[in-house]
C-alpha cells in the first residue's frame, strides 16, 4: 500500500496523477471524492528532506496501517487511530479488486453467527479488511447513559462479516444462497454468475450511487453553482515564448519584418 506514493515522493515527482491513496475502489466510490484528495488525507509524513536544491528531495511517508469501519480520510478515524495502534494487525485474504463480487445492495445469505441461513442487503463495504455490513443483520448492542436506576439507552448497529467465510450471494433463479463466480459472455461481457445454476448475478443498481447522484448519467450539472464539463475541458490558454507585445500584434495581426540588432552581455 501506498509504494506508489512514497516512491514517487522519494524520486521528487511533483505529478500529482501518480499519487494514490491505496484505499479500495469499493471503500471509495460511495463517497466520490477525488483521488488526490484522499491521497493527500490518509498519507502521514514522518520526515522529509528540506526544500532546497542541495538536497535530494526524499521522504518517508505512511498510509493507513489499519482499518475499521470509520473512513481513513474523515476526522473520527483521527481520533481512533490511537486505539487501533494498540490492536494487533489484523491477517487479511488479499483479493484482487477485479475478483471482488460483493457490491452494495447484493442480497446475501449469513453463514455464521446468531443471524445464520437468514438473508440481508449489503449495506457498506470495507475492501481492505474483505468485511461488509449486511442491514438488520449480525447486530451489536449497546447501552450508553446508564446512572442510578435509569437502565441507559440500548442501540444496535451492524457488526462487520467476513465475505471470505461469513456471507455468499443469492442466486436470482432459487433465491438460495450459491457459489458464484466471474465469468465471460459470448459478446465479452464478464459477469458474474451462479456456478451450480449458470444463472448471471447481475450487479444491482445501489452499486453505482453516490451522495452527490444515484446513477452517473442522471446528474444534473447546476449551471449556476456548477462548473460546466464543456468550460473545464476547454484550453483557456496555450503556453508560447512570445511576448505579451508578440502576443498583441498577432492578435491585431501585425507582422514584425524588421530583425533586431545583435546585443552581447559579458
């Protein structure tokens, strides 16, 4: 995680598209926010050469090490990163993020816990710990406000599942949690689909929502609040050597023929 990074700050690239944040795809795309932003939120500097000429520009800088359900990049993971160094680290699967098949809004069968063989929607996702929050499922509860005789405030929230071993999908034909894989359409589509039944488990729609849309072609620029698409892709300015003089006679369409005379500095 993050070598990208810190080894385009040790070579002192200052192009900022090599940064990257190595959060998950899936951990990100709900809250759509630029990849150099969260880049440049979750990286912590230990030490870096100072900014002058003599020195190699160098650095050694660190992402998130460990991961809960709170964001890396919002001001609560801040505040618990002091409890997660007491933790151990955990031992994660890696899974290549293009064999990742559990999306939000997948209806998925809990295999483990007080809440097994009942089925839930996939809620949240937490791609580098493989876990993810099925809603109304594998509750936790907690009492907070007790004193005296008053009892507290009991709430629940969902706990985290393994998607390895503690959740599987649906298959759409029995409605059965089943085995299911990624596969390749006769027209080259990879889908993903239900190994016993061959039944495609097609991706559902709360997969592509944001908070700023529910689906990227039904956003709406505000032409007023909104910078257009068409005003940021448009070259405003082409750089040249000429001068701002050079730059006004070839807008009024004025030609120097004259040459200047040759000047030497000593």
């Amino acid at each position: 995680m993050h070598l990208t990074l810190v080894a385009a700050l040790r070579r002192g690239v200052r192009d900022r598209r090599v940064l990257h944040s190595g959060l998950g795809k899936y951990t990100t795309d709900f809250d759509n926010l630029p990849e150099r932003f969260l880049a440049k939120r979750v990286t912590k500097v230990e030490w870096k050469s100072p900014g002058e000429a003599r020195f190699t520009p160098r650095m050694r800088a660190y992402g998130p090490r460990k991961h809960s359900l709170t964001r890396p990049w919002t001001w609560n993971y801040a505040m618990e990163v002091n409890h997660l160094d007491q933790t151990p680290l955990p031992i994660v699967e890696p899974i290549r993020e293009e064999d990742w098949m559990w999306f939000r809004g997948d209806m998925v069968e809990v295999l483990r816990g007080p809440d097994k063989g009942k089925f839930g929607i996939i809620k949240y996702i937490v791609q580098e710990r493989n876990w993810v929050l099925v809603e109304g499922l594998n509750l936790v509860y907690e009492s907070r406000g007790a004193s005296g005789d008053f009892p507290g405030v009991s709430s629940a929230s969902e706990a985290p599942l393994l998607v390895t071993t503690d959740v599987r999908l649906v298959d759409p034909s029995t409605e059965q949690g089943a085995e299911v894989e990624w596969r390749f359409t006769e027209e080259g589509d990879r889908v993903r689909v239900a190994v016993r039944s061959g039944t495609e488990v097609p991706v559902p729609s709360a997969a592509l929502e944001t908070v700023d849309y529910k689906a990227a072609g039904d956003y709406v620029e505000d032409k007023e609040k909104d910078t257009l698409a068409r005003h940021v892709e448009a070259v405003t300015y082409e750089p040249s050597l000429a001068t701002f003089e050079m730059d006004v006679m070839r807008s009024m369409g004025l030609r120097e023929d004259r040459e200047p005379v040759r000047s030497y500095w000593y």
